[in-house]
C-alpha cells in the first residue's frame, strides 16, 4: 500500500446538470411490437436468430430494464426499435408523436468520428445559436477547446458526454439508453439517472 501513489479526489467535483428539453407528449401507445424477430446475417445468409415471435407494447410512462447476459440480443432489440437495423420478421410500430433519443452502447453508431464535438452536437440543432450550443456543451463538462476536438480522440467517457448532449439537445419523449453509464465517472453516472427520476 505503501508504494502505491495516493490520489486525492477533488473536493468539489463538477457535477454534469443534464436538463431535458420541453417536448410534446407522445400518444399512449410509444411502442408496438408484434411478431418481431431478427436474425443477422453472416457471410450473406440471416443465419444468427437473435430473437422472434415477440410481441408487446411499451406505454406512455413505463420504465423499462431490458436485462440479460452477455449476447442476449439487448443491444440487437434496441436497434430494431430505432430503425437501425430492419427486423427480419414482424414489425416494430412507433406510436403518435414519439419522439425517441437513442444512446447506443456503440458511440460510433451515433457519432461521425472526423467531427468535432461542437459540430456533433451543433447540426443536431440546426436553428441554435453559438452561445446557446456552447452553453449545452458546457453543461456536460466541455468548455474553452474541448469542443474543437474530433470525436476520434476522445476518450470512452467523452465520446459518451457528447452523445448525452446530442440526445438531449432537441425534445425527446423516449428515451432508449444502451448501457450509458458504462464509460462515466461516479458523480456523472448518477446525474443522468437521477434526471431520468424525476423525468
Ligand atoms: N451487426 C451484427 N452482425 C452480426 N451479428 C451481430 C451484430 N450485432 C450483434 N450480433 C450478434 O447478435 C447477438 C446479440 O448481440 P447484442 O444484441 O449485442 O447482445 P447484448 O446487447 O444483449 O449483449 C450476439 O451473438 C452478437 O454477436
Ligand atoms: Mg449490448
């Protein structure tokens, strides 16, 4: 103990204020499923069932946990539901005026890797201005040239910040969170969660 080098935590952290956008409220109805299935294709032929025969709906107001091991088809159901993947049998319906942001457990499925932090999240708020953009960028820790950086050098826990501001840069009525806290520190990983809450 005595050779390893001590760390001294700071004493006033900075928290990460998430605040979510105003957004319309969704119909009852936010997700239908019925008969979904997916299997992927390997080397040309849909030859890997994930899952099928499931049918369900996910109302307005419901938390859900979707759980499982390692390879379970989580992250694969998810994709389905956001239109990332087409499912290979039965449909997946959105209901009226659902306004879904995805968090992927894959930050390259959402993020351009040659942008820039404040060109990833600007042109997903097209109408914003600079200072307005710079004020949600700040919000979740990058200040000053943080945000010039290309999103291909930032570390896990960035990459996962930007996709934080991203998602919740325009109103979002559902949110689909794939293991998002993986990559952010303590005081970070219970900011979004406590937002999610009181949501
Ligand atoms: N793009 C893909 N192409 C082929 N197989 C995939 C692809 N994505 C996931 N899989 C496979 O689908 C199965 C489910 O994976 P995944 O949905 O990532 O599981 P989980 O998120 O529950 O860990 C795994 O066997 C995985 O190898
Ligand atoms: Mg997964």
């Amino acid at each position: 103990m005595d050779k390893i080098e001590r760390i001294t935590l700071p004493s006033d952290p900075k928290n990460m204020s998430v605040q979510f956008p105003e957004c319309p409220r969704s119909g009852d109805q936010v997700v239908v499923f019925s008969h979904l299935g997916k299997a992927w294709e390997i080397s040309g032929k849909p030859d890997h069932q994930v899952f099928s025969g499931l049918d369900g709906a996910v109302m307005r107001g419901n938390r859900i946990a979707l759980t499982g091991i390692n390879g379970a088809g989580k992250s694969t159901l998810l994709k389905v539901i956001t239109g990332q993947t087409a499912p290979s049998e039965g449909e997946v319906t959105l209901g009226a005026s659902v306004r879904f942001g995805y968090f992927s457990q894959y930050s390259s499925d959402v993020l351009n890797p040659n942008r820039s932090v404040f060109e990833e999240v600007s042109d997903r708020i097209p109408y914003a201005s600079i200072s307005s953009v710079k004020n949600i960028l700040g919000s979740f820790q990058f200040t000053g040239d943080d945000s010039d950086k290309k999103i291909s050098v930032l570390s896990g826990g960035e990459k996962s910040r930007v996709m934080l501001a991203c998602m919740l840069a325009v109103p979002v009525n559902f949110l689909i969170l794939d293991e998002p806290t993986n990559h952010l520190d303590i005081q970070s990983r219970e900011s979004p969660a406590r937002s999610v809450v009181s949501f």
